[in-house]
C-alpha cells in the first residue's frame, strides 16, 4: 500500500476488509506522514467520543431537580430540563465539529484532496475502458445517464494529447467521469467532476498546481464543471 492508497483506504476505515487494514498498519509502521495523519484522525475521534459522553451532575442536584420537577404539572419542562443539562456536552461537541469543517473548507487543502484521489485513480490500471474514441458521439450525454451530469471534455491546451476513451470512476464517495490521452507514449487522466459534489467553491479562471510523487496534476473550473488533470 502506498501513501495514495493510504489515504483512500482512511475515507472508509470500517468498511475495509482486515487485508487492506493490515495493508494500511504496515504502511504507516513505515511511513511517519501517513502515521502521524492516522493519529490526528484518531485523536479527533477521541476528542468527538469523549464531547458526547454524557455529564453526570452531583446526586444531591438531581434529587432537588427530582423534587422540583414533582411540583411541575406540566410535562414539557422536564424535557427543557434534560437539554439544559445536555448543554455544555453538545456545545463542547459542536466546536470540534467547527474545527473539523473548517480544516475540510480550506480550499488549498481541498485542491490536494482532489489531487491525490486524481492520482490514486491514475495509477489504479485494474479497470478497463468503458468505450474506446470514436465509439461514442456525444460523451456528455453518455456519462449524463450514468453519472448524474452532463460531463463534458473541456478545451485543452495541452499539446500532443490523443484520446484514447473513458469510463466512470469515483473520486472518494463520489462518481466523476474520467477520460483517458496519451502523450509520448504515457497515459495522461482527465478527471470530470460535478463541483455541487466539493466542499468549497473553486475559483473561476484559475488554474491550481499540484505535484505528488512526480506527477503534476492540474485543477481549474470551467463551463461549470471541475477538472482534474494528472499528467
């Protein structure tokens, strides 16, 4: 497993068979990036776990609470009640999820999410071309009907490319088109992506570099659409 893997392999922990779990423990016993990002996650769980633990006020203040509320006909306010003791824990779980959306809002650490699941699917060649170029006339229309949206190629100015066909794909838990070039002879992905589907809004008219394990891997917006381009 490598660091690509890793990563994918962490956005669905306990779906993942004990193979690809021991897979992933001896990754990170051999690399310190990816072990000291499966402790944040770990610690963040821990911090959300011990957030909604229950609050266990002192049994001389529940039994005034109990003799209090005898004189209460109404039911209601018993219920008022239980919330106002459930504050602070839901107020202390409510910051760390702030915490935890805020870090997934930034949009730099957003581009190189895409990237690395762009290139983990690069690299992945287990699956095969769905159609081949020249099969298909209208490429928008055919992903429209299996993946939810028109995607459509965008116009590249990337010299030397030649298409060679496409499939679907998913990018983490979301389906993407991907079309496939070759350039000199090695395979080039484009990745398609609905941008309803991202966290964060991506800037129009600009193109976003980034480069992992030397391949340089291209995000923009265009035609309201997002692509991925590993190279």
């Amino acid at each position: 497993m490598n660091c690509n893997e890793f990563k994918s392999w962490m956005l669905d922990i306990k779906a993942g068979d004990p193979a690809s779990r021991q897979s992933a423990q001896a990754h990170i016993a051999v690399c310190a990036k990816c072990e000291k990002l499966y402790s944040l996650d770990l610690a963040l769980e821990k911090q959300f776990g011990d957030a909604l633990n229950p609050i266990s006020p002192p049994m001389d203040l529940i039994s005034k609470i109990e003799r209090d509320l005898d004189s209460i006909p109404s039911g209601p306010k018993k219920s008022n009640l239980r919330w106002k003791l459930m504050a602070p824990a839901l107020a202390t779980a409510a910051v760390v999820l702030l915490i935890f959306v805020n870090s997934l809002m930034d949009p730099m650490r957003g581009i190189e999410r895409i990237g690395s699941l762009a290139l983990a699917n690069h690299l992945d060649n287990r699956h095969n071309l769905a159609f081949n170029a020249g099969e298909v006339a209208d490429v928008a229309a055919w992903f429209a009907k299996r993946i939810g949206f028109a995607a459509a190629p965008p116009k590249l100015d990337e010299p030397g490319l030649v298409f060679k066909g496409g499939r679907q794909c998913k990018l983490g838990p979301k389906k993407a088109a991907y079309l496939i070039y070759q350039k000199d002879g090695k395979k080039c992905s484009l990745f398609i992506i609905n941008p309803a589907d991202l966290d964060f809004k991506l800037e129009k008219d600009r193109k976003f570099s980034v480069k992992e394990n030397d391949h340089d891997i291209k995000i923009w917006s265009e035609s309201d659409l997002v692509y991925a381009m590993v190279l």
